[in-house]
C-alpha cells in the first residue's frame, strides 16, 4: 500500500463503490435517479438508462460516493509522507463542480496520480494552490449529475505534473489522465493501492495535533529556560546601558 486514504467528509454515509451502477438517467433532462431498489440490478423508472453503462458507456461508477449534508467541508484525504499535491478547478458541462488534486512526486507502482472530489457546492482551491493532508478544499452539494447531496472521489494515473518558476508565482502543467479507455475514463479503485480508514481525515489532524501539542513541554522545557535566561540577560543588559548614558550625561554637566 503506498499510503492512507481517510473519509474527505464528516458524514459517514457510504453509497456506491467502485464498479457498481445504481444510477439512472434521463438523456433528455440529464435528471438522475436511483434505481428502485439502489443495486446493480435495480431498474430504472420509464425513460431512464443505466447512467454508467449505457449513457456514459462506462464499465461501472469510477469512485466512491458518500452521503454528504449540504455545505460540510470536504478535506483532502489523502496522507502519502512527504508528497506534494496542487490543485485544480473544474466545473462540467453538467454544472458538476469539482476539484482535481494532483501528486507532484511519482507514487511508487502507480507513478504520477491524482485524486477528483465532485458533484462540490464551491471549491476552496485556487488553480495551482499547495494541498496537503487535511486541507478543506471544497464544501459539498449535489450539483452536476447526481441525485442527492453527496461527495464522490476517484484515482487516477496521470503523466507528470511539474511547476515552472513564473516571475515571482508558478505556473504548472497538470498532467493529463492516463488509461482513458479502460472502462472507467482511466479511474482506478483506489482500495487496491491504498488502505481505507473510515475515519474524517479532519479528525487524524486534530489528533497528530493535540499529540504534538503534548509533546511540546517536555521535550522544550529546556529551550524555553534557556530564553528566559537570556532575556533576562537582555534586560540587564538595557538597564546598564541605561546606566551609563545617565552616568555620561552627570560627568558632562561636571565638566561645565
Ligand atoms: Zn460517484
């Protein structure tokens, strides 16, 4: 496993996995819908088509869905040590609003890679911005072709994302998708490289947090008494200068 992907939210509603298709559309109105009931082998209401693999010719839904209450925030999940990732803004010709976050360092067995949140009320990202564990980078909705309020999520493989010195700012070169054609627009179900903790990743932050917060007096109590000491040198210090300006300034009126 080449890192942890924790809940991006803190509702804990799973809905669709990897390779399932419980959804339906309306080529006409692009509605979506659930099948009645919510399976593979659900059926879809009068003038609706199986979303994945008939309108979108798709092997099966390409990422996870979890159940989301409108507007909580949705943090970056993923915890590789020492990775980098940016990110990026989409929005899809369905009104999906979504967030594409890209690793800037080669991930071992799967190269270069990038994690998509959808169906966002807003994203919390600027094209381009550092990510990193935990961070919020959107809030959620139901917005593009989706049936309730809820965050999907997906790996990819892509080719290498690089940031070019630009004046003072970066500018990058998001890599592009690669697989497009393996049933899932180059999705892959990120359980088989990655561990799943059903954990909000908010929470491990807060947690690593607090544990290096408890950390911090003892391993600097000495650090702490070593600066104290020095300002009090410090003070002396000013004092005696003090001092000596008076002291200066009595012996020039002596002179007089
Ligand atoms: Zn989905």
């Amino acid at each position: 496993m080449v890192g942890t992907v924790y809940r991006p939210i803190k509702s804990d509603r799973f809905s669709q996995g990897f390779g399932e298709a419980k959804t339906c559309i309306n080529q006409t109105t692009r509605k979506v819908v659930a099948k009645t009931p919510p399976t593979d082998v659900g059926v879809c209401p009068v003038g609706y088509v199986d979303l994945y693999k008939v309108a979108l010719r798709m092997d099966g839904h390409s990422g996870e869905d979890w159940g989301a209450v409108r507007a909580e925030p949705v943090v970056f999940p993923v915890d590789i040590p020492v990775m980098e990732w940016i990110a990026q803004n989409h929005i899809d010709k369905d009104g999906g609003v979504g967030v594409d976050v890209f690793s800037l360092h080669p991930v071992p067995g799967l190269g270069y890679i990038k994690f998509r949140f959808w169906h966002l009320l807003k994203s919390s990202v600027y094209d381009g911005q550092i990510v990193k564990f935990g961070d919020v980078i959107g809030l959620g909705d139901s917005t593009g072709l989706s049936t309730k309020d809820h965050v999907h999520w997906s790996l990819k493989q892509t080719s290498e994302t690089t940031r070019i010195k630009f004046g003072e700012l970066f500018r990058t070169k998001f890599g592009v998708t690669l697989n497009n054609t393996n049933g899932y627009y180059g999705a892959l179900n990120f359980r088989l490289y990655f561990d799943f903790v059903n954990v909000w990743a908010n929470d491990v932050v807060k947690q690593r947090i607090a544990e290096a917060k408890a950390d911090f007096p003892v391993e600097n109590k000495e650090v702490i008494a070593e600066l104290e000491k020095q300002v009090v040198v410090l003070t002396l210090r000013v004092k005696i200068a003090t001092l000596m300006k008076q002291l200066a300034e009595l012996l020039k009126g002596r002179k007089k």
